[in-house]
C-alpha cells in the first residue's frame, strides 16, 4: 500500500490516499483524520465499493464544496464478474 499518496484538506479534515498494489494484493483505502483541539485523530477509514488491486483506489483525492472525490483510475467501468 502506498500511504500517503494522495492528500486533500479541509478546515478539520484531512484525507490521506493509500492505493493498493499487486504485492500487497489491496484494492486501496482512504484514511480520514480529524482535527481536534490539539491533535489528528484517525476518524474513518473508506474503502472503495467493489474494488480490485488494480483500480488503485485513493491514488488521486479532491476536496471541493464539502464533497471528496477520490480517483481510481484502474478501475473498469463495465460490468464485474461478466
């Protein structure tokens, strides 16, 4: 998992990319931490929805007008399993 390779700020949030890889066989999460009054607290953890390690979930993030947008550009838009 590559930690760290994306990162996306909000006033109180911050969102850490980790995309998977083929050693590590992980499709790739999303950490979300939250500011509180002295430190970062980890406070979720997302993990994309039907996700192979070669999607690379959370490689690229975006944070806009209260919306996080998280790339996976591996991942195949047509139908699984076909």
């Amino acid at each position: 998992m590559l930690f760290g390779a994306a990162v996306a700020l909000s006033d109180s949030f911050a969102f850490v990319g980790a995309p998977g890889s083929i050693y590590d066989n992980e499709s790739g999460k999303v950490y979300v931490y939250k500011l509180t009054k002295d430190d970062w607290v980890e406070f979720q953890i997302l993990n994309g929805d039907s996700t192979l390690y070669s999607d690379n979930f959370g490689s690229s993030l975006h944070y806009n007008n209260d919306r996080l947008y998280i790339g996976a550009p591996g991942d195949n838009p047509g139908p699984k399993g076909a």
